[in-house]
C-alpha cells in the first residue's frame, strides 16, 4: 500500500506578510485618530509594533506611497496624506505626463461616465441631510468664488458632498482619486484662475436637480460642466 504524502506546514510566502501588514498599518490608521498632514511612527517603532523586518515596512510603505496615501519627508518622516482604514479600496493611477494634454483628456473622459453616474444616483438616494450638506458646500462655494473668482477647494467639496449623497463609498474614493491624479497638474501648465470658470452656473443648476430627485437633469447638468472642463484643457494646451 503506497505510504501517503505528510502533510506539512509551510512559511507564509513574503507577499502574504506584507498584505497583513498593509492591513494592519491601515487599520492603526484609521482607530489612532491620525489625520491629514500627522507624521506616522517610524520605521523602528512600526517594526517593534508589528514584529516585522524593515524591508516589510519600508515595502509596505512605498506601497502606500504609490497609492498617494502617505509621503516620506527626507530627514523628517512619513506623513498621512489622506485618512483611510483596513476597508479602503485603493487604486494608483499612472498618468503618462509628457503628454499632458493627452493624459488629462484620457483622465477626463474615463472620469465623465462615473461623475455623470454619481449625479444621477446621488438625485435617486439624497436625503434631506444629504441635501442641506451639498447646499451647504456650494454656498462656501459661490461665496468663495463671487469674491476671488475661482473656488478650486470650495468647488471639490461641493463635488464630494455629492458623491457621499450616493451612499455608495465607492464613487467617492474612486472620484476622489481621479480628480487629485487630475488636478495635481493644473498648477502647470494650468495655474490659471479662470479654468473652468464658465461652468460655475452650472453647480447651482446641478444641486437644484439633485434636490428635485431629476437624475436624467443631473446628468445633463454635470456633463455641461465636463464640457466646459475638456473645452478649457484644449484651449489652455494650445
């Protein structure tokens, strides 16, 4: 009778460590109260807390890196860029930035089938509380924009408000992503004040068909803004 394979017990192969730590970093994260701009322990300390070597979390850290979660300081640290937790959904975009142009209008139009999504289910599923946190963040925003003419932050505020109105965390981490990736290039070559100003009109028309549960209006209403977006980035590019 043959003699049957032993069943053996096997190290954890090196990436299966490293997700664990991922998880575990992103979960300190999330329950320390750590914010945008806070220095994360270093690199000793992390490997004393999670009993790791330090290429695990020097790995673990050029992860985050690469997703824009985190950023190493020379001399300094690692600093949070952005608040997350072991439930996070992280996906890096590669831009190809020697061809701007190109890129941002590649960006864009991949962003418009999801933004335009974001608008109309945000008019099915907002609720009154939903409703008073987008008109509060275009408020700030038409203030904002009425006294400096332009309103990059305000603007993305109002943006994110909506896309929380979804009830659907997938539309904000996605967007959130892709508007950074995008907007990270504005300030060259488009450090100009009046990009995208002619879509300001468009917000309150926008907030006025979410409030009205119109999500074939919502969806025309955001597409004249990313009209306005794709205008500006050909002109500006010339």
């Amino acid at each position: 009778m043959p003699q049957q394979d032993k069943a053996t017990l096997l190290p954890l192969p090196p990436v299966d460590r490293v997700q664990q730590v991922i998880a575990a970093l992103a979960d300190y994260i999330q329950h320390s109260g750590l914010k945008q701009g806070d220095r994360l322990p270093a690199e000793r300390e992390l490997m004393a807390a999670l009993a790791v070597g330090r290429s695990t979390v020097r790995e673990v850290l050029s992860h985050f890196q690469a997703l824009g979660v985190v950023e190493a300081r020379k001399g300094s640290g690692t600093y949070l860029l952005r608040t997350i937790s072991g439930a996070t959904i992280h996906m890096p975009l590669t831009l190809d930035t020697q061809h701007l142009r190109d890129a941002l209008l590649q960006t864009l139009e991949v962003r418009r089938g999801i933004e335009v999504e974001a608008g109309m289910v945000a008019a099915r599923r907002r609720t009154d509380v939903d409703l008073i946190n987008i008109e509060t963040k275009l408020d700030e925003m038409e203030r904002v924009h009425l006294a400096k003419g332009t309103s990059g932050p305000e603007d993305l505020a109002f943006h994110l408000a909506i896309y929380d109105a979804t009830h659907n965390p997938l539309f904000r981490q996605l967007l959130e992503q892709m508007r950074e990736g995008f907007e990270r290039f504005w300030e060259k070559p488009f450090d100009r004040p009046d990009f995208a100003r002619r879509s300001f009109p468009f917000h309150r028309t926008l907030f006025n068909a979410i409030a009205a549960q119109d999500s074939d209006a919502a969806r025309l209403e955001t597409l004249k803004i990313l009209a306005i977006v794709e205008e500006d980035i050909k002109e500006m590019s010339k």
